[in-house]
C-alpha cells in the first residue's frame, strides 16, 4: 500500500514513516493542508493518514475537500485531540477511523489493516495464488510450505501482485503503490525486484508463479496465459 502521510511535526511525521516503511508501505510525507490535497490530486493513493492540526488547511477542511472531489481514499484521522466532539468532526468531515495521540504503533498498523481491507474485498488475511501463501498479519510467506524470507519491497511488491492475480500489472501501477514519489521512472528497479521474487519464489517449485507480458507488465497466476514470456 501507498500512503500519504500528512503531518506537519517533523518528528513525529519521521517516526511514523520510518515504521511504516519497516512494515513495507511506500510513504509519502506532506507538512501542510494545501499540499496534502495537491499530493493527493496528482498521485494515487491506498490510505491517508491525516493530521488535525496542520497549518494552511487543517485536517478537518482537507478531509472535506477530498470527499468532495469523489475520492473514496480510505482515511485515518491521527492527531491530539481526543475530546468526544472532535471525533465526531472528523468522523462527520469523512474520515474512516480516528486515533488519538499518543498511541501504541501496533495499534496504528491494526487500524491501517482494517482500512485496507474495506475497499478491497480480496485484500484478505491469507492471500494465496497455488502453493503461495501470504499472511498480510505477520507477513510470513511460504511455497509448499517452505517459508521464504523477504525483504520489506520484496514483500509489499508480492502482496501487490497477489492483490492483483490473474490480472496484468503495469510499471506504473506498480510504481504508484509499492514506491513513493522518489522512485525514478527510468531506473529498472521494478525488473530488478521481480528478478530477485522469481528466484525465491521459484527455488525447488515446479512451476514460475510471476510472468511477463511483453509491452504490458506481470502478472501473478499458476498457468501462463498465451502472450505471456515465462
């Protein structure tokens, strides 16, 4: 998943993204309301974390700006307020949860979790393509049951592809949701990614679960589909 992160204390926005990239999302980081919605009018997002308190535009406006322009982007208000009526604000202004500082990150990440499920009904706990299996909890992946160990993008590109089996993805989309604004379009990191997945996924499987569809993008599947380079 990426997420825009929009909170103006320097800190306390460095911690979040620094643990959230831990846990394999791609991060971008606003400091103020006018660019939140500049970011999120040019970009594509999978969640919002969205401060109250932020100078230009507080969370509240930009919460409501974002609901009137048709995004459904789920959203998580995270700020210090904790007053009954302040949630019932940001609740009424659009937002999906509310979590108030300070807070316990494992909370944070569990909140995030339930987020990510809601628009995306195949977004389960398990994700599975044949003998793959991938806990989006614990973030444990297995073939056949042999656990492989990834890294945090190894993982959160595999995610994405299950998120999205049977059904080819282009680099761009792969860009949008497993990179942050600083990846370079023109570098070939996705290829170099996908690589270093076939060679763990595929070591002692009997098949390749990642293929290729020239000019288009990958797709994850069991069978190859005709068109497709394996």
């Amino acid at each position: 998943m990426r997420i825009l992160l929009v909170e103006d204390e320097t800190r306390v926005a460095g911690f979040i993204a620094k643990g959230l990239r831990e846990q394999s999302y791609a991060v971008d980081i606003s400091v103020d309301g006018e660019a939140a919605l500049y970011m999120a009018a040019v970009n594509e997002y999978d969640l919002v974390i969205l401060d109250v308190m932020l100078p230009r535009k507080d969370g509240w406006a930009v919460c409501r700006e974002l609901r009137a322009s048709g995004s459904g982007v789920p959203i998580l208000m995270l700020t210090a307020r904790d007053a009954v009526d302040d949630r019932v604000a940001g609740l009424d202004a659009g937002a999906d949860d509310y979590l108030a500082k300070p807070f316990d990150f494992k909370e944070l990440l569990a909140r995030l979790r339930a987020l990510g499920r809601r628009p995306a009904p195949l977004r389960r706990d398990v994700l599975k393509a044949d003998d793959l299996a991938l806990d989006t909890a614990s973030h444990a992946v297995s073939r056949g049951g042999r656990p492989i160990s990834l890294t945090a993008k190894e993982y959160a590109l595999l995610e994405f592809l299950l998120i999205n089996q049977g059904r080819v993805v282009g680099r761009e989309r792969i860009a949008q949701h497993v990179w942050d604004e600083n990846f370079d379009p023109f570098s070939n990191v996705i290829d170099v990614y996908i690589r270093r997945l076939r060679s763990k996924l595929d070591s002692g499987a009997g098949r390749r679960l990642i293929h290729t569809r020239r000019g288009e993008g990958y797709m994850l599947g069991a069978e190859p589909e005709a068109g497709d380079e394996v």
